[in-house]
C-alpha cells in the first residue's frame, strides 16, 4: 500500500502563519478531498506534504521515505501532482504535453513507444481530448487546457494523486466526467486527494473529507460524520441545508 503521511506541518512566512500544525494522511483507496474557503492553507498545506515547501515544523513521509529526502523524478513515481497554477514555458502540442507525465518513467518527449504511448493515448481517450491532440495548448480554451493537465497527470500512472482545483474552469458535464476518472483510479488501486469548493460534489464523491479554516484542519471525516449546516456555518459562513449528502446553499450569515 502507498500513503503519504503528513504530521504537525506548519509554515510561517514573515512571521505570518500560513499553517499550523496540520496533519493528513492518503491512502490507495481513498478519495480524500481538501475543502476550505480561499485563503484557507489547502495549497500551502499539498506543497508542504509533498516537500516543495520547508515547513517550520513537521514532516511529510511518502513511501515511508522523508519527502524531502526524495529527488524530483523518484517523488513523481511515487505521486502525480496537479498545481492549481500550471503554467507552460512553450505552446507545445497537446499529445507532448500529456507525454510529460510519463517522464518519471524514462519516457523522452516525441519517442514514445510500446506502454507509454499506450498510457498516453488512454489518457488522451479518458479526458475527452482526442480532438485537440494536434492543437497548440495556447490555442485552447481555459476548460479544454483543464482537462490536458488531467491526462498529464493520470498519464503518470503513479500509485497517488494530488491535484489542486482539477475541475476550475470545467463546465458541469466535464466536472463530472474529471470526477469520475478520479474515482475510477482510485477504485482501480490509487489514492487521490482533491481540492474542491464545490461542497456537494466533494460529498458526492469523497471517502473522506478534510476542512480547512484559517491555516488549520478543523475535521477530517467521512461525509456523513463532517458534513453539517453547522460545519458550513463555520467554514464558509453561510446558512445551507444538508439532506443526507445533498447541500443546498441558502446564503450568507
């Protein structure tokens, strides 16, 4: 079983806390999703977890191995991550842009043969962007670029996903389309944590939800133990009504 655990992270910049002593673990066969109001700590918290920030206190461990002990290419082995920025140096083609998630196996841009071709061609295939292969990326709309950076990452085929805001800037129909494949590497052995701000999507979804307020995790539970009006209230400030695992926002406290 793969699993990251993260234990009492916490991170100060200029003497202002951006976390504080926040832990999480995933697991292969979990569906962890990352919920919070902007300005939360959820970034902040995937990076430390994953060794891109030096955390003033804590430890992450991925593999049972210290993340920071881990090169860059033995770490993308090991978990895909999706930023919630992800810029390109160059407009390359689609189809090279998803091969990038084959490099942490040795694959090299433009010579993909055998398996990695195949990775690629089925990640194409799952994110609904056989049409766009041979498009430039900067020729594509903010949603169709979403759902690239999703094939890159599921291209990998690492045993852990992290991805940070995947569905931003998805129509409904490919919300739900990214959704599923996620769940669907999950109930295929992988594990995935997921940054959402869509709430009834996230329990519709999740195996386990974590709660973000102000730089802390406040819950970390399935949907029915954490989701509540009160939890809402608290986390968002707004007034909701919660049927089983259907949210409906009514307005602002």
């Amino acid at each position: 079983m793969s699993e990251l655990v993260a234990s009492n992270l916490s991170v100060v910049t200029n003497k202002v806390s951006l976390l504080a002593n926040a832990s999480l673990s995933l697991r292969t066969g979990e569906l962890v999703i990352l919920l919070g109001p902007n300005g939360a700590g959820k970034s902040i918290l995937l990076r430390s977890a994953l060794g891109l920030v030096k955390p003033a206190t804590g430890r992450s461990l991925l593999g049972g191995d210290n993340v920071r002990s881990l090169s860059p290419m033995q770490r993308a082995q090991r978990v895909a991550y999706l930023p919630q920025t992800r810029s390109l140096a160059w407009p390359n083609i689609v189809r090279d842009v998803v091969a990038l998630g084959r490099f942490s196996h040795g694959a090299a841009l433009g010579g993909l043969r055998g398996q990695d071709a195949k990775t690629v061609d089925q990640a194409i295939v799952a994110c609904d962007i056989t049409h766009l292969t041979h498009r430039k990326v900067d020729t594509l709309s903010g949603g169709e670029l979403a759902r690239v950076h999703c094939a890159r990452a599921f291209a990998a085929q690492a045993p852990l996903l992290i991805a940070d805001e995947p569905i931003a800037a998805l129509d409904p129909r490919h919300q739900f389309r990214v959704m599923d494949l996620i769940s669907q590497y999950v109930a295929g052995g992988g594990g995935a944590l997921v940054v959402l701000h869509d709430v009834g999507l996230a329990a519709r979804y999740a195996s386990r939800l974590i709660w973000m307020k102000a730089g802390e995790i406040v819950a970390d539970g399935t949907p029915a133990d954490t989701l509540s009006p009160e939890r809402l209230s608290t986390i968002y400030g707004v007034r909701a009504r919660v049927d089983g695992l259907s949210v409906e926002i009514e307005g602002a406290d």
